[in-house]
C-alpha cells in the first residue's frame, strides 16, 4: 500500500468542521471535530502531512512513507469552528479553498442555503418552493426529494441559480440573508483567513458563487473564476494561488486548457480520483474523505487499480471504463468508514 501511495498524489478533502452540538452542523453539514481527530490519525499511520504546495511539487516521492495533503471546500470557518487547532495538533498544513460570495460574507452560498431551508423549514416546503420556482423560468420537471437539487441545477443555465436561490429562501419564510450570516457566521471573512495564514495554512480558489464550471460561457468563466480569484490574491498579498472546481466539476476540456496556460492558478483540482504522481497540475484530482475516509481513500482508489491490473485482455477506454465504475455497496468488496 506504501507503494502504491507513494506512486500517487493523495489529496484528501473535507468541508465544515464544527464542534458537537454546534446548531452550524445541522444547518450546513460536514464533520464533528472529534470525526476530523479520528480521520487525521488514521491517516498518520500510513502518511506523513504535507502541505498541497508541497504535494504537487514535481517529481517522485522519495520518502520512506507516502504524504498527503488535506484541504477544505466553501471557506467554512475553521478557526472558530476548531479545526485549526485539531490540525495543528496533528502537525496538519492544510488548504482552505474559498468563495468570493462566501468569504466577503455578500450571500450564503446557493447549495447551502437550500440546506439551511431543508434543515429549517422541512422537506415539503423546500420542495413546493424549489419546484415552482424552477416551473415559472421552465428549467426542468419537479424534484422528488431534497437531494436531487444537485442534478437539476447542474443542467440550469447558470445565471438562474442565484435567482431561484433568493426565490426559494424568501418564499419558505427566512430572514434576510445578511442578517442570517450576522448571525451564524459560517464562513471564514478576509481578515480570518489572514489568521489563517499566519498559522502555516494555504488559501486556494473555489470560485465566486460555487456554480457548475463545465455549464459557464466565456464570459462566466471570467466573471466567476478569473476575475474574483485575482481580486483575491490582492486582497491578501499574493501572487500564486490554486483553485479547486466547485462539485470537481471540470470545463471543458478546451476552455480547461485555456484557464491552466493563463498561467492564473498553480493547479486545477477536480474530484474523485487519487492522480498518479507527474500528471500534469491542471489534471490532478482529490478525494472526498468527509464521505468516508477508509472508503474513499483506501477502498476505491485500491479496488480501481486492481480492476486495471485484472484485465489484461482489454486496453485504452474499454479498460479504464470499467475500471473507474462507481465504487457502491453491490460492489464485491465495500469498506466502512472509519467513524463507524
């Protein structure tokens, strides 16, 4: 298993961090501080920590143990949240990917402010609000239950999404949004992740409002990635910044290449794979740990490259179609997280 890791990049990713009973879980998700503890000295006993600057340094790793890199997605507030301090006990140098919407604390981020309805005012409302708002702007048939939001947005223009959003929060009876993030304050706000480099973490890209990359015109792309990440880098007083795509959701493939030659990001990082060590920055992937880590990390990764090396008789897409198939629980090996 060394190896095999120390073949590969492993860049691990979580989302919220919140301490036990904090009412910020319920509303937004993501991991318990002692589930984060629990994670991270898992991993110490197969890897090293390392930084993602240094994870994607090229070349080889030559250590005696593999490394991984750990990061988190939306600009949650890691500091007063706690997992800061988790990280720095575990000698963790992780990577906040953030939003503009977010960390300028302008909007609650689409997809989490459709959690917070769901969470605060129950299913049913949730989804007499999400449907009639997609029926008046005919953007597709009504959702069944909460979580299919996900699929439709991912087909809406993407100019709607911020419409809706305001459409579906105020119909189902919610504060004004400002005053909700005066409240809660989930993310990290500028002078935060400030705090947050003065203690050895990274700040990357996620976007402007967290839409769905591969959905963005020309123009979007500027609008929502470009632009707000270079209005970062000045805000905090860098020159070099990585971005990680909203959902892993990649552009296309030329629009990709053309975001990774305008020299704007070090890196481009999508979502679902362990990349194999010298691939090319704007190619490399992560994997979801707050899915579960032994499952995502350990369990899919190891079962795909085995699938490829247990077909000898099959070559190019054929091999690597079957050998990336959905890793589910009617596969012939499934691993429990590790928290259960």
């Amino acid at each position: 298993m060394r190896r095999f890791f120390q073949q590969r990049c492993p860049i691990v990713s979580y989302h919220a961090v919140w301490r036990e009973g904090d009412p910020r879980l319920a509303l937004f998700g993501g991991v318990s501080l002692d589930a984060l503890a629990q994670d991270l000295r898992l991993l110490a006993r197969m890897f090293d920590f390392a930084s993602l600057a240094e994870m994607l340094a090229a070349g080889a790793d030559s250590a005696a143990r593999p490394r991984v890199a750990v990061t988190f997605d939306d600009g949650f507030d890691l500091i007063a949240g706690g997992a800061a301090d988790v990280l720095e006990k575990h000698g963790v140098r992780a990577t906040v990917f953030v939003n503009s919407d977010a960390y300028r604390h302008e909007r609650v981020l689409w997809q989490h402010a459709f959690g917070v309805v769901n969470a605060l005012r129950g299913e049913a409302v949730f989804l007499r609000a999400f449907n009639a708002a997609q029926a008046r702007r005919r953007l597709g048939p009504d959702i069944a239950a909460f979580g299919d939001y996900i699929g439709a947005t991912k087909s809406w223009p993407q100019g709607h999404i911020d419409p809706v959003t305001d459409e579906v929060w105020t119909h189902c009876g919610m504060p004004p949004m400002r005053a909700f993030l005066s409240e809660h304050r989930p993310y990290l706000d500028l002078a935060a992740l400030s705090a947050w480099r003065a203690r050895g973490h990274e700040v990357g890209f996620h976007g402007k409002s967290h839409r769905w990359s591969r959905a963005l015109s020309a123009e979007e792309v500027d609008r929502q990635i470009v632009a707000p990440a270079r209005a970062l880098k000045e805000d905090l007083g860098i020159d070099k910044i990585a971005f990680a795509y909203p959902f892993g959701d990649r552009l296309a493939p030329a629009d990709e290449r053309a975001l990774a030659a305008s020299g704007a990001f070090t890196c481009l990082l999508g979502m679902d794979r362990l990349a194999r060590r010298g691939e090319p920055l704007h190619s490399i992937d992560r994997v979801e740990a707050d899915l579960g880590l032994v499952r995502h990390v350990y369990g899919r990764p190891l079962i795909r490259a085995l699938r490829r090396q247990d077909l000898p008789q099959q070559t190019g897409a054929a091999q690597k179609d079957r050998a990336d198939a959905p890793f589910t629980d009617r596969s012939p090996i499934s691993l429990q997280p590790a928290r259960d």
